[in-house]
C-alpha cells in the first residue's frame, strides 16, 4: 500500500466518545494533516497543563525544530517525532524553512502514554524512518480512517492506537541500543512498583549488578540525567497520574510514591507540573 499523505485533507480530527465508560488505555483524540508557515507557531511542552498525553507527529515537507536537554535537531521529512506531554521538549517550525508539513496523533491513557514515555526514554524524541517503514504505513492507514469516519468506534480506536505502539517497538526491536538498554526498562519497572520505599542508588546499582560508580556513569549516557533526579521525576509523574487517573487525593498519592513531606512534594510539583497537585486534580477532573 502506498502512503499518500498529500491526499489527506488538510484538517485537525478530534476523537470523541461522550458515552464511553469503559476505561481504555490506549485511544487516539486528535489527529491531524498540518501545513504550518507562520513563525507563530510554537509548543512548549514544560508548560502544558491537564492529563498527560503522547504526540506521534511524522513529517512530510520542510524543516520543524525540537529543542530539549539533549540540544536541538531539525525535523526534517521521514522524522518522527515521538514524545510525551508534559516533557522537556520545543518544537516549532524552523526560522530556515518558509513551512513545515506534518501528520500527527494524540494518544491518552496509561499505556499509551507509558510506551510513548519508554520510546522517548531510549531512542530519543525523534527517529528516522520513512513512507516505506511499517510504522508509517500503519499511520497513514490510522490517519486515513479517522478521516473518513470509518473508526468510529472507541475500541477499534484503542486497538489501532495500541497496534501502532507495538508495531514501532517491533520495527526497532533490533536494533542494537534498544536490546543494550532494555535493562534500564526492566529497572523502570522495579522502581515504579516500588516507590513507596526509600531507594537508593546502591539499591539500583545492585539491582542492574554493577557498582555503584559504574552504574552512575553508565545511567547517566543512557538516560541523560542522575539516577536520583530519574527517581524524582518518576515518583511526580506518578503521583499525576496517581491524582488525574484514580482521583487519590493529594497526600495518599504523595505517600504512595514514597514522599511524604507533604509541602515538599507540592513544591516539587509545583515546579515539575507548572501548578500545584489540587489544581492539577481539578484540571484533570
């Protein structure tokens, strides 16, 4: 099959299911075909506020920019942009590039966000592909059956969604740095199930059986920041969707995931999220 993006209409698509009740935790909210050529057009992503959310964005014509810790990188056409929100991204159109062409989605839920999170954590925001990868195909096929209405129904949504994680994860399941780093997944998942604990870096370096200097300075290359700054985003980004997803309040939810000064945590917070834990709940709610 042939991607004929060009053929898309140039549109935003919202997803919505008024009567669903039925949690899922994979689902495509808005998609879109984009022609960006005003310099007004900028997403910082420190600052969004609300549930948290992935943005798959593919580009087809001219130059977009993402700006993060790691430095800035052009997007130029074949990349594809994968990131969650809140984040440490910018993305913007170039000033060297007169527009930026694009398809994009917006995924919500616990899982699709976790995998748009694990994607970004070990490759980067941005990979290089093309119309011939089997991750792209499958987004144009997504993209064009949102526009035509023919998924309308929120689990065949959530399927799609989910299937499009699991082929990108397929297509780069060989590649040589994701098996080097799928340790640091496995380590995720100890720490994210056992917050609640005071963990030390010891305690990881044990887990991952290396020393513990060894353990820093390899961390650190892999995940681009300290074992106990990665600690402390995890527990806030838990603690969001602790009090977004579950409705916990904002002590319980402090205490599940091991922090509990309690004016502490609204601090951090506060400074991770850009709002306090109350108002993010409410804006959640």
């Amino acid at each position: 099959m042939e991607c004929d993006f060009s053929a898309l209409p140039l549109k935003r698509q919202a997803s919505r299911y008024p009567g669903r009740n039925f949690p899922l935790h994979a689902l495509t909210v808005l998609s879109g075909h984009n022609r960006e050529t005003g310099v007004n057009y900028y997403n910082d992503c420190r600052l969004e506020t609300g549930s948290p959310y992935g943005v798959w964005q593919y580009t087809l014509s001219g130059r977009g920019r993402i700006e993060s810790r790691e430095g800035r990188r052009d997007l130029l056409p074949g990349s594809l942009m994968i990131l969650p929100v809140p984040g440490q991204q910018v993305y913007y159109l170039s000033e060297n590039s007169d527009h930026w062409e694009f398809v994009f989605l917006v995924m919500i839920g616990r899982e699709a966000v976790r995998i748009t999170r694990m994607i970004e954590q070990r490759l980067g925001a941005v990979t290089l592909t093309g119309e011939n990868s089997p991750t792209v195909k499958l987004l144009y096929t997504i993209l064009d059956k949102l526009f035509t209405g023919e998924i309308s129904d929120p689990f065949v949504n959530s399927s799609y969604t989910y299937q499009l994680c699991m082929m990108f994860l397929k297509e780069t399941g060989g590649n040589q740095d994701i098996r080097r780093k799928q340790s640091f997944e496995e380590l995720h998942a100890f720490l994210k199930a056992n917050l609640y604990r005071d963990i030390q870096v010891k305690e990881m370096a044990d887990f991952m059986r290396m020393s513990r200097s060894h353990f820093t300075r390899i961390f650190g290359g892999e995940m681009g920041m300290s074992p106990r700054i990665y600690l402390e985003d995890l527990r806030l980004k838990t603690a969001g969707e602790m009090l977004f997803e579950e409705g916990t309040s904002v002590k319980e939810a402090a205490a599940r995931c091991g922090i509990y000064d309690a004016n502490y945590f609204c601090r951090r917070f506060k400074k991770h999220f850009g709002m306090s834990p109350g108002k993010y709940k409410i804006q959640g709610r």
